[in-house]
C-alpha cells in the first residue's frame, strides 16, 4: 500500500539524526527522523601513534627533531675534535729531556716544558733563574788551574784523564745571574747541553751539504751547529723577525742588525769535547739560546735540533728524539 506521505529524496550523504538527541536540526519527511546534509570538512590533523596531532604542530614537531638531530651531530664533532687536540697536546707537553743522553734545555722546572713568567713579576721569573743558576754551577765553579780542568782549543787533543771546561763567557752578557739571563727584559735564556755516551764523537755536516747551507755563518768546521725555531708557522710568526737598530748616541755607527735568536757561542758545541777522556768528571758543552723577540699572550713552541751527522742508520737529525729539544714559552 502507498504512503500518503510522498517519498522525499535525499543525498547520499545525509545524516539520519534521533529525534531524541539535544541538538534539533529540523524536522524531515519521516516520523521521528531528522534528516540533514554535511558537508565533511578536511580534518587538520594526522594519527600518530594513539594520538591525533595538528598538522601544522607535526610540521614544529619534525623540524624541532631534525634540528636536534643536527645539534647533535655538531656536538660530536665538536667533542671528537676536542679529544683530538687534547691528545695532540699532550703529545706537545712531552718532554724531551725524557731520555738517557742526547740534547737537553734548562730550565725544566717542575718536570714541565712550558716556560711561562712575566717581566712584570719577578716571582713568576725565580724558579727558571735559580734552575739556570744550579746549571750553570758547573761552568762557574772550576777553575782551569785545577787539575784534571783545562781549557780546550778548537781542534785540540784532549789528553786522557783531562776534562773540558767552557769558558762563562761563551754565553754572552746577558744570559748570565747578572743579567737575570733576559728574563727581565722578555728575552729568556734557555741553556742547551749536549750531553752524549762516553765513547761517541759526533760528527759535523759539511759547509756546502743542506744543512751547511741552513746553519750559514754559524757553521764551524770544530763544532757541531745548533738551531732552533719556531716548531709551526703561527709559532715562526710569533717569534718575529730580524731587527735593525743604530746605537744611541752613535750616528756615525752603521746600523747593526739583531736576530730574534742568537746562540752564545754562535757556532754550537765545541768537538774538542768528544769523546769523554774522563766520564766521572765530565761536563759537557753547552749553549745558551737568547729568545730576543718573543710576543707576550702566546704560547710558542720551540724545536732545537743539534746538527749530527753521523746518526744511527742515517736517521735525521731533525726527526731524532736524541737530538731536538723541544720547550714552550707564554710570556704575560
């Protein structure tokens, strides 16, 4: 039988609504229905895990991460370098007087390579004077009247049961306990001592070889050349270079170059103490190194290297263990 009622149609996206629930959205064509049309709106959210989240927060969100992420990755990069130049430093805090013989500095105060003082602050200078002091005891306190003592020669023979003894001289005007060796004026003395077995006799390179060339006019046919620099670039920079300067009161004096190094004696360790004619009381050659234009608020690293010639298995002299000396300074 028909319905009186007259069949409405509808879309298929209509909602059929209760007329029991609160919200009263109009009265439809059928008894006790509701009928209204929605349009679906895009929901702005996406499901992740359990949980619905804004899209535009999920865009924070992930940006955030990879933010992280990448924070993250600078930290480990940043802390690998660290390690690095902390082990790279520690490999630079060595120190070379470390060995049984070969070339050694003074002062090595507290078992530490780095020279650190001012000029300004004469407690910061005492513990490297009094070391210098204690060493160079052994050039001041013999005299050459006193037997097995003489004073050696270039070229000499020294006869057996003799020993060597280097004028105080040798080391310059400054670099002496008079002239605070240079501490008080920034430019430090550092005491160089070849010191070798009792049988060795070290050889010098000839004067037209590489390292004749290198060492120039401090090369000597009777000694074994020293030198020292600068270990890297920045450190060269740091030292600084040749100064020129005419005497005061003096304009009829040339002018007169000074080097920001400068070797008392100039041309290194003297062969006439090789080998040892007398172990028990041996003193070997030394030479003082004078830093002239070191630069405060830098740490420099120093490398000295004593020119042998005649090494195990032709090792160079300058990658040696035996023959470099390394130290620093940080002059405030």
């Amino acid at each position: 039988m028909e319905s009186k009622y007259d069949k409405v149609a509808y879309p298929e996206n209509a909602y059929l609504h209760s007329d029991n629930e609160q919200e009263e959205f109009g009265t439809g064509v059928y008894p006790g229905v509701s009928i209204i049309s929605r349009k679906y709106k895009h929901e702005d959210t996406i499901k992740i895990a359990c949980f619905k989240v804004k899209r535009k927060f999920s865009r924070i969100a992930i940006a955030g991460a990879i933010l992280a992420l990448l924070l993250l990755v600078i930290a480990i990069v940043i802390i690998s370098t660290s390690e690095r130049k902390g082990s790279e430093e520690k490999k630079l805090l060595h120190n070379t007087n470390k060995k049984a013989y070969g070339l050694f500095f003074q002062p090595d105060v507290g078992d530490n390579p780095l020279i650190h003082f001012s000029p300004q602050n004469q407690k910061s200078m005492n513990p490297y004077i009094q070391n210098l002091d204690f060493h160079m005891h052994d050039y001041n306190g013999y005299s050459y009247d006193n037997d097995p003592y003489m004073e050696c020669k270039n070229g000499e023979t020294v006869p057996d049961g003799k020993v060597c003894v280097q004028k105080i001289e040798t080391f310059g005007s400054q670099c002496t306990h008079l002239g605070n060796y240079g501490y008080l004026q920034g430019r430090p003395c550092v005491l160089l001592t070849l010191k070798l077995r009792p049988d060795d006799v070290p050889e010098n390179f000839p004067k037209d070889s590489k390292v004749g060339r290198l060492l120039n006019d401090t090369w000597s046919l009777n000694h074994i050349g020293l030198k020292c620099d600068g270990e890297r670039e920045d450190d060269r920079k740091h030292i600084g270079p040749d100064r020129w300067y005419a005497p005061v009161h003096n304009k009829d004096h040339p002018t007169m170059r000074e080097k920001p190094i400068q070797n008392f004696p100039e041309t290194g360790f003297n062969l006439t103490y090789f080998p040892q004619k007398n172990p028990d009381k041996y003193i070997a050659p030394s030479v003082m190194v004078q830093f002239n234009t070191i630069m405060t608020n830098h740490v420099i690293r120093i490398k000295c290297v004593a020119w042998v010639a005649n090494l195990v298995q032709g090792e160079n002299p300058q990658e040696s263990e035996i023959y470099t000396a390394k130290f620093r300074f940080l002059v405030k």
